[in-house]
C-alpha cells in the first residue's frame, strides 16, 4: 500500500500531511494561477484521501501570525479568512471532487495552521466571530492546528 508522508510550509510555519489512500495534494496557489477561469479568494492547499471507508477533504490554510496584541487583529484575522474556506469548498465540490469521482461519505475538514504561542488567543476570538464561524459550519470537522502540528489531530477545535 502506498502511503503520503510529508509537509506544507509557507515561510515559518507547516504543516505535517500522511496517512490514506489514495491521496492527491493540490496546491492551490499553483491551481489559481494556472487557471484564468477561477479567481477570488482561497485556502493555501486541499489534501484528498481515503481512510477507514471514507473520503476525507482537507481545507487548509497557513498563517504566520506573530503579533496578537494589536487591537485591530480581529481584523486582520476576519480579512485573512473571509471568503477562503466557503470559496474553496465550492471550487472543490464543483471542479475537483467531480474530477476525482469522489461523491459518497466525504468528510470535509478545514484546518487553519498558527504558530503555538497564539493558538488560545486566535482560537477564542474565532470562536467569537459569527462570520468566520459560519463559514465554518460547512465543514464536519475544523480546528485549529499549531505549526509543525499534523492536519489530522487538531490543537484546538473549532466544530
């Protein structure tokens, strides 16, 4: 059986990927701008795999928050956010998941990676933002995961 074991990083911060098959891991950086047809906002990657008889989707997105004392970091955090999971999950059940073929028990979870030292205070005004949280809601799982963290054990979780 073959399996994916690896990581994301973008500037400080990654995030450890296994486990599942078969797998496919789409940087969406790359699928954005290789494709004129779709725009706005989006999450950083989507890993796709098959475990124990279901289809797991994830939506991740990495930041490298550093300062959380400043009083425009809820801001920060709704304009950082806004739109990228809900944009990515429509992108991916209407061009990628039909590509694939994957239609049944699919499990979506979103995954928003932070370094450690912010994790509580980020988590608990997330946890606040209706916006952000309903957006959220879409997913079956979403959590928050500390930098060098692995997507499938969440640090904190959010639904």
């Amino acid at each position: 059986m073959h399996e994916l074991e690896g990581m994301y990083k973008d500037r400080n911060c990654c995030v450890y990927i296994q486990g599942g098959e078969p797998y496919v891991l789409i940087n969406l950086e790359k699928f954005y701008g290789q494709n004129p047809r779709i725009s706005g906002s989006h999450c950083d990657f989507v890993y796709i795999c098959f475990k124990d008889g279901e289809w797991n989707v994830f939506v991740v997105e990495l930041k490298d928050i550093q300062n959380v004392k400043n009083e425009d970091v809820k801001k920060e955090i709704r304009k950082s956010f806004q739109g990228k999971f809900s944009q990515t999950l429509s992108i991916l059940e209407t061009q990628i998941l039909s590509f694939f073929n994957v239609r049944c028990k699919i499990k979506r979870k979103a995954r928003i990676v932070i370094p450690s030292e912010v994790l509580n205070i980020i988590g608990s005004l997330i946890k606040k933002d209706t916006t952000l949280m309903g957006e959220l809601e879409l997913f079956n799982d979403a959590g928050l995961v500390q930098c060098y963290g692995d997507i499938w054990n969440p640090s904190i979780r959010l639904i």
